[in-house]
C-alpha cells in the first residue's frame, strides 16, 4: 500500500487539442497532495490521467511517462482495469449504486474480481465502513439501499468502496465540493486518517482546504487563451 506517483513531462491531448503541457511532479507516498488551480486549468485532467480514467474519452492520449512507484502506467500490456484498482477514484459527486445495498456497495469491485466468500465479502465490509467512519451510523441497515443515505454519508459509502480492493492510491476529485459544512469537515477528517495508509490526491477549488488537509500543492494554471493547461508551481503547502 502507500506508492509513489511521478509524473515525467506528461502531456494530455483529446484528438488535436491539448489540455495539459509539460507536467513534472512528484506524489509522496501516505501523505496528501492537493492540486488547485481555476476552471479549466487542466488539473482534474492530470488526475484523471493517474489512473488512466480519461481513457473513456474518445482521443485520449498521453505522452510522457507516469509512474507508480517503478512501473509505468502506460507502458505497453498494462491492464487500464489493473491500474484502475491499484489507483482508486473518489468523484465530484457520491455515485453509489443507488438500489443495491450498502453492503454491497462496498463490495461490488470484490465481486467483479470474483470473490465469492460470504465471509470474505463481510469481513471487507465491516473493515472498509470503519474505515470510512461508516460503520457506526450503517451497521443495522447494511441491507438497505446505498442511495437512501445522506449526501455525506454516501461520499463516505464511495471512499469505503474504494478503499475495500486496497488500492495503493487514492484520487479524489472535488469530493466536497457537493457537501454541507459538517459533511465536509466528516471527509476532511476521513482524509487525515486514510493519509496513515494510502497516497491521496485531492483536486479541490477551495485554497483554505487544501492547507487543511493537505502536505504538498500543485498550483495549475492556463498558459493562454486557447493554451493547455500547466504546472505553475508544486511545494510544501505550508509554504
């Protein structure tokens, strides 16, 4: 658990357009590093880029290297699926499977993987809500629908899930932006505590949040009008 991220001179294109130019930054393994910037700028691009997510795109391409601690992501034979558990996803918004039950919510990408042993599938469970801070508020009703808890409470639901395949990374976009003030200080705790075990990456709007929450800042910033996204500046966030 816990890897390093380093990003070697990675530039992003869909078809002709590039959104991203020239980006060289390190990720430190079990701390946090935010990546600010405005709209547009090209940093939710350079995190859907860790772990291969803008691949959905049609035109989608990188050139340059990044790597997870010494394997290159994008490397010829790499499985997308693969690097997809290694380096989980957090988004914008809590996307839990709406009917089906917390519990297993928590263990779908087990079952894809598939792990069958009710006891197994449990025992993931129970570990990934604590985990998350969960368990104590869903323990009585892990059968009911995912999709019937709060807002904050299903963002939490997403990162258990997440955490449940062990990944080496987590990648969190904006995981707030969608959360009341006390369901953003729940994910803002969450997130010290998981740094103890994972490598984090949080893109966020909010500059008070990330010197809450994280070690590192990556500044990104448009070089033009119509000009790609690139690294402005990366350092220590108390800085």
């Amino acid at each position: 658990m816990a890897k390093r991220l380093d990003l070697k001179d990675v530039n992003i294109y869909y078809g002709s357009f590039q959104a991203v130019a020239g980006v060289s930054l390190s990720v430190l393994p079990r701390s946090v590093t935010a990546f600010i910037g405005p709209s547009g700028c090209g940093k939710t691009t350079v995190l859907r880029t860790l772990n291969r997510m803008h691949e959905v795109i049609p035109g989608a391409r990188v050139e340059g290297k990044v790597m997870l601690d010494d394997d290159d992501i994008y490397a010829s034979g790499i499985d997308p699926v693969g690097v997809r558990r290694a380096i989980g996803m957090v988004f914008q918004r809590p996307n839990p499977f709406p009917t089906m039950s917390i519990r297993d919510n928590v263990v779908a990408g087990l079952k894809l993987q598939g792990v069958r042993n009710r006891k197994v599938l449990d025992d993931t469970a129970e570990y990934s809500l604590r985990g998350a801070n969960l368990w104590d508020e869903v323990k009585e009703r892990l059968n009911k629908p995912g999709g019937g808890l709060s807002g904050g409470q299903q963002q939490r639901l997403c990162i258990a899930r997440a955490i449940a395949v062990q990944p080496d990374v987590l990648l969190m976009d904006e995981p707030c932006s969608a959360l009341d003030p006390i369901s953003t200080m729940a994910i803002e705790d969450l997130i010290a505590e998981l740094k103890q075990d994972y490598t984090i990456v949080i893109v966020t709007h909010n500059m008070q949040q990330a010197a809450r929450v994280s070690e590192r800042t990556a500044f990104f910033n448009l070089s033009g009008v119509g000009k790609p996204g690139q690294l402005v500046e990366i350092d220590d966030t108390e800085k």
